[in-house]
C-alpha cells in the first residue's frame, strides 16, 4: 500500500507572524521561540525546530467533520517554514525517535480503527491500516502531549 503524508499549507498561517500578542489571542495562538531542537514540532515542514527558531503555537482544527471525532488542539509552525512538505511511502523526520499515535477514518469521518506506533514503527503501521478497506485516511498524534503531526491519505502513485 502507498501513502502520501503532507504537511500544512504555510499560508495558512504566514500572516500571523506579523499580529500582535493581542491579536494572536483574540485566534487562540502566540508566537514562542524554541528552547530546545527536540520538542518543537512544526506542522508544515513536518520535522523539529531548532533551538532559537521563532514559532507560532496555534490551536488548529485538524479533523473537521460533522462527526462526534471532531477535533483541535495546539500545534507549532516554524516562522521560515515556507513550503508544505511531503513523503510519499516513507515517514517524515517528525516521526522519528517518538511514539505516534495512529488513527483510522473511515470516508464519513468516524474513527475505524487505532493504534500506537513506538519509534521506528510509523511506516509499517501506516501500511497495514491501509490494508483496511475501511480506512479513508489517518491522522498521525504525538501519543504523550496529544497534539496533531500529520494526515496521512492513500496515494495513487
């Protein structure tokens, strides 16, 4: 099975690096500077941040479906991340060396199925979900702080 996992559209939230404090909360978001090169993983780049590299934390609404699974949560975007990044058949850098949780939806957005992937087990996992007619595409978690890493969606190859 082949699969295609993208990261956000950076546009989606450039604009946001030039609001104030007051107007990034008014969007639930603030701008953060990273601490560490580890822990700070940018949702368009799909890999860390480095230490001292300026972040947008935002709340943002990765399953949006009319479905009780709806869901949003905090994520990081990197200030110079300025293109969505993409894997096809393999893991992006922001899976290695953690845990992620996967899960399944089926087509009309209700979860089908769910797992956890300890480091070094993303791609296999991935695969066998896609052996499930069933799965019409899975979110990728970070299993400890629960935030959205990535879609992953069948691809045609």
């Amino acid at each position: 099975m082949t699969y295609q996992i993208r990261g956000l559209d950076p546009a989606d939230f450039r604009s946001m690096f030039d609001l104030d404090e007051a107007d990034l909360a008014d969007r639930r978001a603030e701008k953060q500077i990273a601490s560490a090169s580890t822990g700070f993983p940018c949702r368009v780049s799909l890999r860390d941040a480095a230490e001292g590299e300026e972040l947008l934390l935002v709340n943002y609404t990765n399953h949006e479906v009319e479905t009780p699974y709806r869901a949003s949560f905090a994520i990081f975007i990197r200030k110079d991340a300025s293109e969505a990044a993409e894997y096809i058949d393999q893991c992006p850098p922001v899976f290695e060396g953690r845990p992620i949780a996967l899960r399944g939806y089926d087509a009309d957005g209700m979860l089908a199925d769910a797992r956890l992937a300890l480091p070094g087990q993303a791609d296999q996992t991935i695969r066998s979900f896609l052996e499930d007619d069933r799965i019409a595409y899975i979110h990728a978690h970070n299993p400890a702080h629960g935030c959205f890493s990535a879609r992953i969606d069948r691809h045609d190859g």
